[in-house]
C-alpha cells in the first residue's frame, strides 16, 4: 500500500488498526452488558450470586463504580498498586 493515497505503508498500518479499533469499540460499547442483571447470558442463579457479591462489596464501602469525586480521587492517586504501574511504564 507504499504510495496509496499519498502515505507510506507504515502510516496505512496505524490507519487500519485505528479504524479496527473504533469498530470493535463501537460494537463493544452496544454489546457489553454493564450489570449481571442486564446480561442475557448469565443464568438467574448466577445472576443472584453476582448482585450478591457486589452488595458485599457495596457494604464495605470500597467498590462504587458509578462516582468520580473527590474521595474516589484521593483512593484512586493513593493506590500504590497504580503509583508502581505508572513508574513501571516509564
């Protein structure tokens, strides 16, 4: 593809990943369920036993999904687990 369009090839190989990327994201986003209620695949039992594990987690008070405030910011830049995750990235 050298030449197509006016770009090299190494810039059609970023092109089509890029625009993989954006289908499957796209396909993804109507797809994937957000809560076990919502998931066509799960079985009523397994259905209950997921609700029942996030109200656990609920109870702890550690596991809100839904919220970025202040308090889930201060978790969230106190976390060592990401702290060594970025310093490992560099």
């Amino acid at each position: 593809m050298a030449g197509l369009g006016g770009y090299n090839g190494w810039r059609w190989i970023f092109i089509i990943e890029g625009l993989a990327t954006i289908v499957v994201s796209v396909i993804g986003f109507f797809t994937i369920a957000d809560w076990p209620e919502e998931a066509r695949f799960l079985s009523e039992d397994e259905k209950a036993l997921i609700a029942s594990r996030i109200a656990a987690d609920n109870a702890h008070g550690t596991a809100r999904m839904d919220t970025l405030d202040r308090p889930a910011l201060k978790r969230i830049f106190s976390d060592w687990k990401i702290w060594c995750g970025y310093v490992l990235s560099l």
